[in-house]
C-alpha cells in the first residue's frame, strides 16, 4: 500500500462564501494484494458478526463485498433499515458521515462502525446546527422540512425528514394542508420542488459538490453524440440539468427508470458509482457519466464525490481489526431525530406502500 495526500475541497456555505473541507483518498492497494485483502474482511466480517452496508457511491470493490457477503448496497435509509433486520451485533457503513449517524439512530442497540468517521457531504458541511437552529426561529410560522443529508442535530431541530423519492409528496402533503415551509439544505432539490408543487418554500442554501457541476451545455453536445441516449437526472442537479432530463429521480429512482425505459444507453446525471449496479442489472446497456465540463475543466468531483471515496478496502480491513471509529450520536439528540425520520416512515406506510426509503444523493 502507498500513503496518499489529503485533498481541499471547495464547498458553498450557507451564507454564500466558500468553505473548505479536507478529503483523504484512500490509500491505493496494488491488485496482487487485493485477493488477500478481501479473503481478510470476509473472515473478519463473519468473526465480529457485522455486515457491511454499502452506498451505491462508494468504489465498485466495496460494493461487490458488501453484497456477496449478505449485506447490501443502496441509499442511506434503506443502508439504516437493513442493518436494523440485519441480525449481526454490529453494522459496518461504508459512506459518508451522515450515513453512519442515521444508521445508529435507527440502530441504537447496535454497534456501527464507519472505515472513515471524516467522510464528510457538502450539504452536511453547509448546514450547522446553531446557524441552522436561528434560521428556524426566524421563521416559526413554517413545518422545517430536512433532506437526510444532513447531522444528527440538525435532524433532531426538524419536524419532517424526507428523502428525494419522497420530498415531493410530503411537501404536497403539506402544502395542501395550508402549511409554509422551510426546506434544507440542498437547493437545487428544494427548487425542483417547490417547482412540482407550488408550495410556499423557503430554502436554506447549501449544494452537493458533485451534482452542481453537471454541465446543460455539455450535456446538449453529448445528447447529440448519443441521439438514441436518455437521460436521468438526480434532482440535486442545477434546474438547466434537470429541464434536461427524461428522468428525474432519486438513485434508487434512477436504477428503476433505466430497467423501465429499456433505452440502449443512458446518460447519467449523479454519482458514478452508481454506474456499476446498473451494468451489473442491464448488461449491454451502455451508461455514460453526464459531463462535468471534464477532468481538464472547473469540475472538483467529476461525477465522483471525494467524501464517499474515503472508504477503501485498506480502511475497511483496519475498522475490523482493531474496531475502532464508532459512530457515536448523544443519545437524546438521537431520539429526537428519530422522531422526525419516523414521521416520514409512517406517511409513506399510509401514502405509498412501495416505498423503501430511498432516494438520498
Ligand atoms: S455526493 Fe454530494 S450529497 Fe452525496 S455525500 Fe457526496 S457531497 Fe454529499
């Protein structure tokens, strides 16, 4: 293994300047090492009785161990729920941070394990908790509706959660209730909403590093390229992105579009991770990374977020070994963020019957 070199990332802070996050790629392992490596968790996993829950943004290695060791790899809720039935003592979330807190919200009893506790989300990042905390008491009149890309805190100072795949409806609700609200932090997803509904929003500002750099104009000229091409966009996408799309989605959403549609290629506005589940449900089909303007340009990320590529199979064998990184969340913060997370779960039992939980960046 060689020892890598953190990077700065730019995000935008809520009160538009920018801020600046550290992110450490993981440390490269060579491909001879690997097979060792991975025989290495495997035991491990079975020894500590754990099961490792995987984002479909993390690196393709992770995701194929999590799965072909019965855990699973999707969204954060539905990460949250399955190391919930899951009945391993302990839940390992490859992810980024957020990810690990709602895990232990919805598992207090269990022991959740990160391979990195600083994998961090620029929406999480924008999003403090006392600016936030003001914010809300400047605007009592309104329901605080907040997107799961968000702190432990800032969910218990909440009144709804909400995930993309089910914003839309809660605001519906909510809206036709007469009820005026506060949406955060992402704007781009607050915008599509407000934009589906007509709901009286009022947003908090913060964006994902990764989908505000998907380029329309590149996009035409790739759409060109690839005439038969549809495209599917994750709504924390900038509004000419997603006026673009054939589908707009959460990632779970945008997996199901793509077996839907039956199209002969895609192109793909959110994280490029999640290109690997989808060649591996639709062989064939070809998928292409939405534009970032390229490698060359602006672009931080390109379609990769540098927080979910923390996690890596030298981190992920450490966290195992020596169980250390924790996921602690102050007990009574936790139970209060339950609540709002519950309040979601309980409207989409009533109101949507298929809903798994889906649909976090
Ligand atoms: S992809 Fe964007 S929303 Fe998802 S964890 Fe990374 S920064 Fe956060």
């Amino acid at each position: 293994m060689s020892a890598v070199h953190p990077i700065q990332i730019r995000f935008e802070r809520f009160d538009g300047r920018t801020g600046l996050a550290p992110a450490i790629p993981p440390t490269v392992i060579a491909p001879a090492d690997k097979p060792a490596i991975i025989a290495r968790i495997r035991k491990l996993l079975k020894e500590r009785d754990a099961v490792l829950v995987a984002h479909y943004y993390v690196h393709p290695d992770i995701q194929d161990l999590a799965e072909s060791t019965g855990g699973v790899v999707s969204d954060s809720l539905e990460m949250a729920r399955f190391g919930h039935e899951h009945p391993g003592k302990t839940v390992v979330v490859a992810g980024v941070r957020f990810m690990g807190e709602t895990a232990k919200i919805l598992n207090p009893e269990k022991r959740v394990l990160m391979p990195e506790l600083e994998a961090e989300c620029s929406l999480d990042l924008a999003t403090p908790i006392d600016e936030f905390s003001k914010f809300c008491d400047q605007h009592p009149d309104r329901v605080v509706v907040v997107y799961a890309n968000t702190s432990a805190a800032v969910k218990a100072r909440a009144d709804w959660m909400v995930t993309s795949s089910i914003a839309e409806k809660i605001v519906a609700h909510l809206h036709a209730q007469g009820k005026k609200i506060l949406f955060a932090p992402d704007k781009h997803l607050g915008d599509y909403i407000q934009r589906q509904t007509g709901a009286d929003m009022l947003m908090w500002n913060a964006s994902c590093v990764v989908h505000d750099e998907f380029k329309a104009q590149q996009l035409e000229e790739m759409k060109l390229s690839h005439p038969k091409a549809k495209v599917l966009v994750h709504p924390e996408s900038p509004p000419s992105v997603i006026a673009m799309a054939d589908f707009v989605g959460s990632t779970t959403g945008i997996i199901m579009a793509a077996e839907r549609m039956k199209a002969p290629e895609y192109i793909v506005a959110t994280d490029g991770g999640i290109l690997h589940q989808m060649r591996k449900k639709l062989p064939g089909v070809n998928f292409i990374e939405a534009p970032t303007a390229g490698k060359g340009a602006t672009c931080q990320s390109c379609a990769h977020c540098p927080w979910m590529a923390m996690n890596g199979l030298g981190n992920l064998l450490e966290v195992l070994e020596r169980g250390h990184n924790e996921v602690r969340v102050d007990p009574e913060i936790g139970r209060k963020a339950k609540v709002c997370i519950e309040r979601m779960l309980d409207f989409a039992k009533t109101n949507l019957p298929t809903f798994k939980g889906s649909g976090d960046a």
